[in-house]
C-alpha cells in the first residue's frame, strides 16, 4: 500500500488542508482524528458515505478515529450553506436522531477500533457565562463576518442570521478543543462546506494552547449533470437506512450513473484498485449496453451499505425486471423484494393485455396500448406479446408474479389477485 498521502489525492479525497503539506498530516505520526455528524435526520444519507470510506484509510494506516454525534450542536443546526435558518428539532428528535446514526455507522468503517461519542456530554454541563469567557472571548465578530454564508445572510434583511446561528462555529471549535485535551485529537475532518467550521477550531485551540492540530476537507459528492451536492435536505435523498431507501432503490441509483460520473464514483465510492477500476471501465467502453462498470459500483456500495446479501438480491431482481434473468429463478429473498420494491399492478386471469397495460400505466390509453402491441414493444415475462386480445393465462406466472415490459426501461411486476 502507498502512502497515505498519495491514496487520497488519486481518489480524488482532497480539498482542502490547513498545514503546508498533505504529507505532513498524512505520513508522519499517526494522528487522532474526528469526524462531526449532525443529526438532524434519522439516517445518513449517500452524500455521507464517503467520509466513512476515507476514514476506512485512515484506520488501514495506523491512525485513530473518533466519530462525534452532534447531539448538542444538532439542538441549534449547521447554518452553513443555508439561505434561511432550519427549524429547531426538539430535544427528543435529536436524542432519537443520535441513536440512530450511531448505531448505523457501526458497520460502515468496517474495524472496531474507533470511538463514538456524543457532544451532549461535555456541551450541555457547559455554563453559559464559563462559555462566553471561555470560548467566545477567543473569536472576533469581524472575522466571522467575513465567513461566506454569513455575508449572504446579513445582507438579507428579510433572513438575517440569529445568535443562536451565528454561535454554531464556536460550539464546534469547543468541539476540537475538548477531544484535542480528552483524547490527543490533532486533525479534524469534514466534507468542503465544512472548511470554515473547521480551521475556526483549528485557531482557537493555538490560541488557547498553544498547540497545532490540522485541518482536512474532502470535496462533497456532486452530480455533474445538476450540479447539486447530495444532502439531506435535497429533494430525491438517498439514504443509508433500508427503511426510507430500500436495497433495491439504492441499488438501482448507482446502476442509473451516468457513464461520465461511474469512473469519479468508482474511486471515491468503492474500495477497489486503480487497476480493478481500469478494468472495468474498458469493459463498459467495448459494450456499452451491458453497463459494466455502473454494475460493479451498484454491487460494491450496496455491498458496504446493506450487506453482500441484499446487494444479490437487488442484483437478480434488477435482471429480472429488465430481461437479463428469467423469471423461473426467483427465490424467495428476490420474490419479496420485487412485491415490496418495484412498481406493481394486481390482475386476474382472463383479463386482457391491453387493459393491463393502461391499468399499470405502461400505456396511457387503450389506443396507445394498441400500438405499443402491434409495433411489438411489450414483453411479457421473456414472450414479445403483439396481440391486443390476448388475455392472462395461469401459465404466464411464477409464484403469482409476472413482469410486463415496455420497452427496455419501463416495467410493472404483475401479482395475480
């Protein structure tokens, strides 16, 4: 294995870092590091997932990690990168929050050796006049003001920003300096939009110690076609927790990545090599259609995600679904996911294909449904059917389940009532 250093330049995992070099926080002592996760949701979202990938590298390498859970900074919300203030969550919903996140990173770094805490500990005994003498005495309002999302904000007289808002940065700083005296916490990390937040930390804990810590950023995952990072609070969220994004959803995100976003995904998604990589990609430029490199990146993060178990399940009922598997090999793990996850029409014997086909909106009319037929667009099962009166038959189900098929893409699993 290369240098650290080097790992996470070519995967593309450096944005920003506070010190001269990279190598001088990745490749000299083995550092204590932290990573800060708001709880203002009960589950992580895809945009998180790579943070724990790179922590993953730092574990492999010798150094320590500490993920801390802002269940105290989570009761006043990260305003940065937000046009109006978010809406406070009461002290339940952060707490249920807090348990829930903390539960689901367990698996996703892959290692036990890392520590997770909770910032109520050491916020909610903080006295206020101790934190204003403290903490605040430390930071001047012209400098904060200078912060980007806070320029935005005052110059909107109708949003402003509150106090509450504009004490975040200082919590946080308060944050590093605690793990830094509690634990010998000397770099902390976090996604671009954290920046700010983060070398904030870093000044105040040389100018109450003495001592240097270090800084690191990742940039966040953007879709190129749209431009937007994914968060949160972005419409079409996906989501680390199988209850709000099924397996299968999840699975068919990656599989639906654009040919000119697979290779960035692939590097900073997945754990494979360079050359596995390389690999893959080569295989996808000589057959297109068959989307190989799309297939490997949805099999290995949903792999990471939900387990190796899933990842086949959604696998098989994706070929299913879209004609690369027969539907006489259903188990019983991709029956149920197909009844719980892929669109879905009950029919009955006898009933008529064209009728079925406006019914499951595969077609908008009967008149559409009829050219759809004669033009030899619809599948049933694996059958092309191009006769507007044949009718469902017992023999075109397995399992009381058929697939009807528009064209390639367009699809609704048939369950016999």
């Amino acid at each position: 294995m290369g240098k650290l250093s080097e790992i996470l330049k070519e995967r593309g995992y450096v944005n920003q870092y506070s010190s001269k070099t990279l190598e001088e926080i990745t490749d000299g002592q083995k550092r204590t590091l932290y990573l800060g996760i708001d709880p203002s949701a009960d589950s992580l979202q895809m945009g998180q997932l790579m943070g724990f990938l790179i922590l993953r590298r730092f574990l492999e390498d010798g150094h320590k990690v500490i993920l801390v859970i802002g269940g105290g900074t989570g009761m006043i919300g990260d305003p940065g990168g937000k046009s109006t203030e978010r809406p406070l969550l009461d002290a339940e919903m952060v707490k249920h929050n807090a348990e829930k996140i903390a539960e689901q990173t367990k698996h996703l770094l892959g290692s036990s050796n890392f520590t997770v805490v909770n910032n109520t500990e050491w916020l909610e005994p903080l006295r206020t006049i101790d934190f204003l003498r403290n903490v605040g005495k430390h930071f001047t309002v012209n400098t904060m003001l200078q912060r980007d999302f806070v320029k935005d904000r005052v110059k909107n007289a109708d949003e402003g920003i509150s106090y509450t808002e504009f004490s975040y940065a200082l919590l946080q700083s308060y944050d590093y300096l605690h793990l830094h005296l509690e634990y010998g916490c000397d770099l902390q990390v976090g996604g671009s939009d954290q920046w700010g937040n983060i070398v904030s930390g870093v000044d105040f804990i040389r100018r109450k110690t003495g001592d240097t810590v270090y800084a690191l950023t990742w940039p966040l995952l953007v879709n190129k076609a749209t431009g937007k990072k994914f968060g949160k609070s972005e419409s079409g969220t996906v989501w680390l927790d199988s209850s709000k994004t099924s397996p299968f959803q999840f699975y068919q995100f990656w599989i639906n990545v654009a040919d000119d976003d697979v290779e960035d995904y692939l590097l900073k998604m997945t754990a494979l090599s360079k050359i596995e990589i390389g690999a893959a990609l080569e295989l996808s430029r000589r057959d297109k259609k068959e989307r190989t490199a799309q297939q490997i990146l949805a099999r290995e993060v949903t792999t990471l995600v939900h387990g190796e178990r899933a990842a086949n399940t959604a696998k098989a009922v994706s070929e299913i679904l879209f004609g690369a598997r027969n539907i006489t090999e259903l188990d019983a793990d991709t029956l149920a996911m197909l009844q719980n996850d892929a669109p879905s029409c009950e029919v009955q014997r006898g009933e008529s294909i064209l009728e079925v086909l406006v019914r499951s909106n595969l077609a908008t009319s009967k008149r559409e449904a009829r050219q759809l037929l004669t033009s030899r667009a619809i599948l049933l099962n694996s059958e092309t059917i191009d006769e507007p009166e044949r009718a469902l038959v017992e023999g075109d189900f397995i399992r009381d389940i058929a697939i009807l098929r528009r064209a390639r893409r367009n699809v609704c699993v048939l369950t016999l009532g």
